[in-house]
C-alpha cells in the first residue's frame, strides 16, 4: 500500500497516551496507531452511512421490485 506522510495536530495529553500504548508494544509505532485508528473511524462512518440510507428504504416497495419478473419464472420452475 502507498503511503503519504501528514502532519496532525493532537491533544499532549492525547500524544501521552498514544506514546504509552507505542510503548506498551499495542502499536509498533505512532504512525501505525493514526493508521488503525483512522482506519477504525472511517469504517464505522461507511457503516452508519449505509444503515441511515438502509432506513430510508420502503419494505413493501423493495419486495415489489424484487419480485417483479418472477411470477412467469415461478410458472415455468418444475415443482420438487
């Protein structure tokens, strides 16, 4: 994976805890550390995106759609 280097601006306090865990071997480095935290983020936001716009879907609407087409095929699929 391509990398790019950035500065951020965080917290001393935040930057402290960061270098205990770095140095508690939870993250080999601070960098891998933002790497999985933003990471972590990004995912949860793709995932809240995706079961708000989940929640704007009508049921009976999406069941419509899904079904139109298959009563033919139902007529023509032999019976086991």
């Amino acid at each position: 994976m391509a990398t790019t280097k950035v500065a951020v601006t965080i917290d001393t306090n935040l930057l402290a805890e960061l270098d205990q865990l770095v140095a508690q071997q939870v993250f080999p480095t601070r960098s891998k550390a933002f790497q999985e935290a933003l990471e972590d983020k990004l995912a949860r936001i793709r995932r809240t995106r995706l079961a708000a716009e989940c929640a704007k879907l009508e049921p009976q609407v999406e069941q419509t759609l899904a079904e139109e087409g298959m009563e033919y095929e139902l007529k023509i699929w032999p019976e086991y």
